[in-house]
C-alpha cells in the first residue's frame, strides 16, 4: 500500500482492499483500552455510511454536506489523476535524495514519490489517491473548508447529541495536551483551544481549526507533507499555524511566531 500512497502502484484501490490489507496485521491493543489515529477507521465508517443509506459516499456528501452549505469547490475524489487536476494547486514532495533523511524508520529503504521532476523536488499532483477515499480524498479550498467548520461547531449540521458525541474525547497520549474525538481534534494553541483536524496527502497538507462557537474559522494550506518536512521549515510550518490561530482567537501573536 506504501507503493500505492506514494504513486509507485498506480492499481486503484478499493475500500475492501485497503481494510483487507490492514486487518492482516495484529492489532495495537484491545478495543477501548488506548488512542491510535488509524486511516482504517474512516475506510470501514465509509462503507458503513453507504450501507446505512444505500448510497456511494460521494453522493452521501454531496447530499448531506456540500448542497446544503453551497460548497462550490468540494467533492470527494474517486477516480486518479482527480477529474480536474489542472486546476488543483500544484503539490511537491522531496525527490529520492532528498526525502531519504526525513522518513521514519519504518519506511523501507528506497521510499520515493512518482511523478514529473521539478529541480531536487517531485510533482505529486497527479499521484494515485485510491488509498485516501474515507480517510482524507477530499478536494477543497479554504473558504468550502471554513464554511463546512463553521456549520459542523455551530450545530447547523449536527443533532446537538451528535455534535456533543463528536466533541467527547481521549487523551492522545503523555507528549500533548491534545484530545481526539470522532473526527474532531481538541487541539491547544499557545492562543487558546481550538476544535478542528490536520489532514497530509502526498504535495499536500491542511490545518483547520475552529472556535467552540463555530463563529470562527482559520485554515492553513501547504503543498507539502508537513511530516516530511526538514526541521527548519516544520518550525517556519508551526509559526504560521501559531500565528493564524492567535489571528482568528483575537489574541496577539506570540513572539515566537511574530519574528518566526
């Protein structure tokens, strides 16, 4: 699947595929005794939702979400390259050379992206998004993006039971303050605590978080993998988002951010 994420296996993969490839490994622990993030979740709450309703999940969020808060730039990729990838933002990741310090240690040795080359850097805009689906092959921009947050935190999508279920979370482990939801990260900012969730494909990452009113929305886009990033531009990355969020709070903007 490693093969597939970063364009090397351009197959396309289907949600029964992906979650078949990774119940083949044990699991990290019994279920309700600790906190993973796992991509695999959104795959099967995917074909959950479709099952439930009878309907793709394309259609399901063109239905529930994007119509009714008159997105015009959003939808959910089902096929590679997206239908409209010119239009798309142009992402880059490092090329074989450059990316090989940044992996972790799990990844195997001669990991790279498939694409155009562009200096020492790969044009991944193209690149196989199958393995995405319910876990993040989403199109958007930053204004469809605010207005979907804004709607979700104010209760304009959600039963209030709903809304209070997604908000009730577990710790995300001893090094953060952070708390995860269902779907929803309760995130600390040297600002204040903000609701909302990051997001990383290959070219590509976003933060979007939201006040607990839902009254306001900051998004910060990049056309990278923020986890592949070298040191220095992780710390310039967190600046920003820092110093965006202080912005949204009305909060002035910590010294660390401000001369970044």
């Amino acid at each position: 699947m490693l093969k597939a994420f970063t364009g090397q296996d351009t197959r396309a993969w289907t949600p029964l595929q992906l979650l078949a490839a990774a119940v083949r490994h044990k699991p990290l622990f019994a279920p309700g005794k600790e906190y993973s993030y796992s991509n695999t979740n959104y795959i099967a709450l995917g074909l959950i939702a479709q099952k439930a309703a009878g309907k793709s999940l394309g259609e399901l969020i063109q239905q529930k979400i994007i119509r009714p808060l008159g997105l015009k730039n959003t939808y959910l990729v089902t096929g590679f390259p997206a239908p409209d990838a010119a239009r798309l933002a142009p992402g880059y990741e490092p090329d074989a050379a450059r990316l090989a310090p940044l992996l972790p240690s799990y990844a195997p040795a001669g990991t790279s992206f498939a694409g155009p080359a562009r200096g020492t850097w790969v044009n991944t805009t193209s690149i196989n998004t199958s393995t995405e689906w319910a876990a993040g092959g989403i199109v958007s921009t930053a204004a469809d993006w605010a207005r979907f947050q804004s709607a979700l935190l104010s209760g304009k999508l959600l039963l209030p039971a709903q809304l209070k279920e997604m908000e009730t979370t577990v710790s995300e482990g001893p090094v953060t303050p952070n708390r995860y939801g269902l779907g929803l990260e309760k995130t600390v900012t040297p600002c204040g605590t903000v609701w909302g969730h990051d997001g990383q494909a290959p070219g590509y990452s976003s933060w979007d978080y939201t006040d607990s009113t839902g009254r306001r929305t900051a998004s910060v886009f990049a056309t990278t993998i923020f986890g592949l990033a070298t040191p220095k531009a992780a710390a310039a990355t967190q600046t920003l988002i820092d110093a965006t969020v202080c912005t949204m709070l009305g909060k002035p903007v910590p010294a660390t951010a401000a001369t970044g």
